[in-house]
C-alpha cells in the first residue's frame, strides 16, 4: 500500500529548472510527460493488483520484479529527458532551458523507496513459499 500512495505522490514536480539568467524555478511535472505518466499511473495500479494475488506467492514475487524493472525504468527515462531538456532541445513553458541547473525534489526519490519496498516483499514472499513448501513435504 506504501507503494501505491508513494507513487501517486510522483505527479507532482520531480524536477526543477533554474535557467541561466532567470530567477525562478520552471518545474517539469509527470504530467508534460506521458511515458512518464504512464510509468506513474502503472507502477502504483500493478502494486495494487499485486496485494490481491496472495494465494499465487510465485506470480506475486514475479510481479514485484517487474514493478521494480518499471521504476528503475522511471528514473532512466527522467534522466533521459533531464538531459534532452538541459541540451536545449526542446522548450519546457515555452522556454529553451540550453546549459539550466536542474534539482530533484523530493518527490522523485519515491521510486527509489519503491524499489527497496518491492525487493523487501519479494524476499519475503520467496521465504514464505519455500516455508509452505517445506511444511507440505512434512504431512
């Protein structure tokens, strides 16, 4: 459930732009984006079926997987876009941000604390089916 409401959260600015001769931030949000909006809207839908699928631990584990190959994918394509942006290839609020600092918020380490959740649960899964499995050997 950390994991859903942590990801929603990523809609808001996950990067800021400071150009070179302005004195105020140009935020790109998840929104102006929509790989990145469909990145944040699957992340937290695929958590959220995932929490229904207890009864299937080796499907659940799998899914976790992916839900952290779908984060890390998040910060590869923000970077991705930082760095076409930051080149002044294309204009964020109608301005060309050529040579701009740029500043993560704290809303973009979200998928980060997704990632670590995720792999905690998968463990965690894994460890509770080889315990089941042990226990049927026994009957």
């Amino acid at each position: 459930m950390v994991v859903v409401l942590g990801t929603l959260l990523c809609f808001f600015a996950p990067v800021q732009f400071l150009p070179p001769t302005g004195t105020e931030y140009i935020a790109l949000t998840t929104f102006q984006k929509w790989p990145l909006a469909v990145l944040t809207i699957a992340v937290p839908v695929i958590a959220l079926v995932n929490i229904f699928l207890f009864k299937r631990r080796l499907l659940q584990a799998r899914i976790n997987v992916v839900n952290v190959v779908l984060c890390l994918g998040y910060y590869a394509l923000l970077a991705l876009y930082i760095a076409y942006i930051v080149k002044g290839n294309e204009p964020i609020h109608g301005m060309l941000l050529e040579d701009a600092d740029w500043y993560l918020n704290v809303w973009a380490g979200i998928p980060l604390i997704n990632v670590v959740l995720s792999l905690m649960a998968t463990r965690r899964i894994l460890k509770d089916e080889a315990l089941v499995r042990a226990a049927d050997r026994l009957r």
